[in-house]
C-alpha cells in the first residue's frame, strides 16, 4: 500500500473543530459531538474523521448484514488512527419497494451527496449491497470527491432445495412459470422461494446485486476480493475491518474516487460485466456512475468493448452455480486473471488499495474450472450486450448470455436468415395490463407473437419497472414453451434468464417509437445488423402520432414528481440531469451556519 504523506495534510474536518479564525464557530461545532463522551481532544487532533455510509437497516434485508459489519469497520478506522462517525443512508430494497426501487437510487445520491458535502467527514466507507446501493453511493462518492471506499455486504448462502441449488429472484421466475403451468400449488411456490433465500446477504445469483459489486471491484473501487465474499463468512468481517483500515490511509494520501474513476476503469467494467454474465441493469448504472464521475462513455462502447468477450462465470442465471462457489473459485479477482492474461484489462490504473489493478490481480488465478472457465475455453463465445436501434428506440440492449439453445433453435436458426426473426406484437400498457389479459385468447398469443411492455421506463413508471420479462401464458406453458420474445422500455430482474430487448430509449412516454405501436403489428429483428424495427408504414406512423402519447399514471408523492422532471433516459443511466454538472463540489467547502 502507499506510504502516507510526509507532512501531514489538513482535513476538512479542520475547518469545523481546528479553525482558530472561528473560535466561536468551532465551538458551536464541537459543542453538541461531546455529549455521547467523544472529546475535543480526538476531533482537534487532526486524525481524519471517517464516515461509515449505513445502508443496512430492517426494510433494507439485503443490506441489514452491515449493522454488524460496521463495527469492525469502527474497529479497523480506530486502529488505523482514524475516528469514525457513521450515519445512515436512505435505504433501497429492490424486492420490496414500490412502484419500484428505481426512483430511490437518485433519491439516496441526493441525501449522500448533502451529508459527504455539508459535515466534518475527511473521507467515507461506502456499505453497499442491494442492486442501487451501490452505483447511488458510488455516484455521490464522485461528486462530492473526497476519499472513498466500498464495503460490499456480500451475497446469501447458496440456497438448496430438493437436492438442487435453488437461485434467489432466478427461483422465483422458474417458480412463477411451473405455478402457471400447473405443475406446483401456491404453497410449493412460496417454499421455493424461501429456500433460495437462506441467509444473511444480497441475491446469490449473478443478478443485479452480484453483479453491481462486482462492478465498484472492477473499478477499483474496493478491496481486491471484496465483492464475492458471503455475508455469513468470517472473511466479511475482516474485510470489513482491513476496509476500515485502508480508508484512513487513503484519506491521508487524498486518494480520491476521482483518481480510480477513469475511462479505463469504466471500459474494464464493461469487460467484466461481460465476462461474468452480468445483470442488463449495469448498463444504466454504469452509464450513471461515468456521467457523475465525469467520464465520457458511448452507447456503442457496449458493443466496441463488451460484445466480444466471451462467459466465463458458471452462476445463475447464465449457468449453473451460486455465489458461494463463486467466492471460492476466487470471485471477480480470478475472472478479471483471465481478462488480464488474455489482453482485455487496461489493469495499469491505481485503485483503492493504493496499488495498480495489475498488482492487486497478481496470483489470483482460480483452480476451480467448473465455475471459472478459462479465456481460451470459455463458456460462451461473444457474452457482452447487444446493442439494438430502429424506428421503435434509439437504443436498447439484448443480454445475449440467456439467450437458450431452445430460444436459438426457434427463433434464431432459420435456414438462410439466422439471428433474424419477425413476431407479431401483442401490446401491454403497464404490468396491470400485462397481468390482466395474458391469458386473453382474444389476443392470440402463440409461438409467433412478442410480448411488449411500454409505459415501464424513468418517466412513465415512475422510475423504470423490473416489468419487461414477461412470461408466456398458461396455455404456452403448459405446452413446455417457457420463453417468448419480450421487448420493453422498461428494465428486468438481473436474476431473470429471458434473453429480452430492454432499456429501450426513449421511452414511449416521452414519445418514443413504442408510443405509436399496435397490438397485431408485426415486428422484424436483426441481431446481424442490430435493428429491431416496426414493420409499419410512414403514413400509418403518422396518423398514429396524431392520436398522442398513451396515459402514464400520475404522480403519487412529491418525490415522483421531482423525480419525473429531472430524470434523463436508460440509454444515458437515468440520471437527474441537473446534477451530473457538480463534481469535485468537497473542493470547496460550504459557508458556515452562523
């Protein structure tokens, strides 16, 4: 690790307790701190006050592992000469928020970035885990600018069940589908689903959760081998505690997120995210993550950096293990191995620990090649997203990593067109609508239809719905048909196997190309040539926007409303445009209060 600096360097937390100009100020600062017993002495002492972003809490499961782990985060900041002060975040819970978590990701960024900026904190551990969690902390991280850090709170024990690994979120897709087939009652449903949840942690898939940790090690963001530990393990607690160490040398250095934030830290990501069958969700996060940190990233660096990297991981939903096994393979550290021996990484940037990625990543090879498959023998050619465009969005992805051999051979295997397919639309406005009339013979739904889903996006929701992987209806089912087509400008569950077209910007509630389809057209896609297109004349299109944008549901908070008028498109990370302006903003501090 860096050595600290010679001299020592005076923290920001000095112009609140140690600013001899503004005795009285200083004070009115100390005065309230010292009566829960810390002293004047240890805040005038010049040690770099640390902040310990609390995101666990009792509506936040995923992330409640970090009630206990920061407390050997304290242990480790105390030990490393530093003086905690932890504080809690607005909490995000994917499964469980509605209308949807989406809206609270921009919502917890605000609140971190008032905290970091407006109080005596010199540096800060980020606590992440939940999917938003992570890329919230690390965007607020990036605007503020001081030192930072990620804890990851790390994923569940593998779940089993009837002798087989049973995968949280990817249990409760399959469970749906056997349900609707008739082939499991209610009460064999919720079974399912506890037993994929077993313990203390995040999704053990590589869902969003997973794979949004993954992403923040990627970066550089946190300590080498962080992000795959299980919570329940003793090693999450002493990367906790070396976290906590780190981040008070860090703080010394002035090692900041500005300096590890870099485009070749984000094309790594990118590369990564590839690698390991990531969730479709770390395309807006991502992009989110660059535009706070001030980096410029393309719609088509998916394409120009991610889509030819091959699958290494086997974990659900893309293969066949869990989290656990994950861990012991040698978690992101083996896969990013891979990466770096094969010319992929652009690993001589610094990161977190204060060395380069390429020194972070020395001997950390995997020895298990069930789960972490070599680069020249990967478990899939070509696993990166799939950028499409076309006269119904701009942009959208396609995970091409779920795509099923029974979904290739259907769909994508026509002698002399292969990765083309036409379908004819059946439209839903919203998942009421979906839930409401898929199973309506009226509409025809066969082997021959895609399922489409509008109204889900930033503006329409609010807040982009998990809503786009749309399941057949119970008749497909019940004939062994588990998957058709799906297309939305909506999102889905990272821990979901359906290879949709999704993200889709704009959104049809902005006047995006969805607005103006109709159930029964047909639609034609080009994975060769990336088009998905509206078979639908110019004139047609035309009288068609004359009739307007569908109905989106009104606001229901003021937090909705807010939110509605300054949020940006997935294609760009659904960002409150107005903030991604502020960077740096700790460079100056804020006026005093009295």
């Amino acid at each position: 690790m860096t050595t600290h600096h010679q001299k020592p360097r005076r923290f920001r937390s000095q112009d609140w307790f140690d600013n001899p100009d503004h005795i009285d100020m200083t004070a009115l600062y100390l005065e309230r701190f010292m009566n829960y017993g810390i002293t004047a002495e240890e805040l005038r002492s010049g040690r770099p006050i640390i902040g310990i972003a609390q995101s666990g809490s009792d509506i936040s499961p995923c992330n409640r592992i970090h009630l206990e782990l920061a407390r050997r985060v304290r242990d480790g900041i105390r030990d490393a000469g530093g003086i905690p002060m932890e504080f809690p975040l607005h909490p995000i819970f994917e499964n469980c928020r509605r209308p949807t978590a989406a809206i609270d990701r921009n919502l917890s960024y605000l609140g971190l970035v008032e905290i970091l900026h407006g109080y005596p904190i010199d540096a800060v551990v980020l606590t992440t885990g939940c999917d938003k969690t992570t890329p919230a902390q690390i965007m607020a991280a990036s605007t503020v600018d001081i030192p930072a850090i990620v804890l990851s709170g790390g994923p569940m024990l593998d779940g089993w069940m009837d002798g087989e690994l049973v995968g949280s979120g990817a249990a409760i897709w399959k469970g749906r589908r056997q349900l609707s087939a008739g082939l499991i009652d209610n009460e064999k449903f919720l079974d399912i689903a506890a037993a994929s949840a077993p313990s203390a942690g995040h999704c053990n898939t590589m869902g969003t959760a997973s794979t949004m940790n993954a992403m923040a090690e990627a970066l550089g963001m946190s300590l080498t081998g962080c992000s795959a530990i299980p919570a329940p393990y003793r090693e999450r607690g002493q990367m906790a505690y070396e976290t906590g160490r780190r981040i008070v040398g860090m703080a010394h250095e002035d090692l900041r997120p500005s300096a590890i934030l870099t485009r070749d830290a984000f094309l790594d990501a990118i590369v990564v995210n590839a690698a390991i069958g990531g969730s479709t969700n770390a395309q807006p996060h991502i992009m989110a993550m660059a535009r706070h940190a001030g980096v410029e990233l393309h719609s088509d660096d998916w394409m120009k950096h991610g889509y030819d990297v091959p699958l290494l991981l086997n974990m659900q939903p893309a293969g066949k293990y869990l989290g656990e096994r994950f861990h012991r393979a040698g978690g992101v550290p083996a896969i990013m191995w891979e990466l770096q021996k094969a010319g992929k990484l652009r690993a001589d940037r610094i990161t977190a620990s204060g060395r380069s990625m390429a020194q972070n990543l020395e001997g950390r090879e995997s020895n298990d090649r069930e789960v972490i498959y070599r680069f020249e023998a990967p478990l899939r050619e070509r696993a990166g997203f799939l950028v499409l465009k076309g006269n119904l969005f701009d942009f959208a992805i396609m995970k091409t990593s779920v795509i099923s051999d029974s979904f290739r051979a259907r769909y994508l295997n026509t002698p002399g067109s292969e990765g083309i397919f036409e379908c004819v639309a059946a439209v839903f406005d919203g998942s009421d609508d979906y839930h409401a009339r898929i199973n309506d013979p009226a509409l025809g739904i066969d082997e021959n239809t895609i399922l489409v889903i509008r109204g889900a996006g930033p503006v329409g929701w609010p807040g982009s719905a998990e809503v786009v992987n749309m399941q057949p209806p119970d008749a497909l089912l019940r004939r062994g048909i588990t998957t058709l087509p799906t297309l939305g400008d909506g999102r889905q569950s990272g821990t979901s196997d359906s290879p949709s077209i999704l993200n889709a910007s704009p959104e049809s509630a902005v006047g995006g190309g969805l607005a103006y389809l109709r159930t029964g057209d047909r639609i034609r896609i080009d994975l060769n040539s990336g088009r998905c297109d509206m078979l639908v004349d110019d004139e047609e299109l035309s009288r068609r926007k004359a009739e307007g944008l569908p109905a989106v549901p009104p606001s229901q908070t003021p937090w909705q409303e807010i939110y509605r008028s300054t949020v940006g498109q997935l294609e760009s990370g659904a960002c409150m445009e107005l903030a991604v302006k502020y960077q740096g903003v700790a460079n100056v501090l804020p006026r005093h209060n009295h």
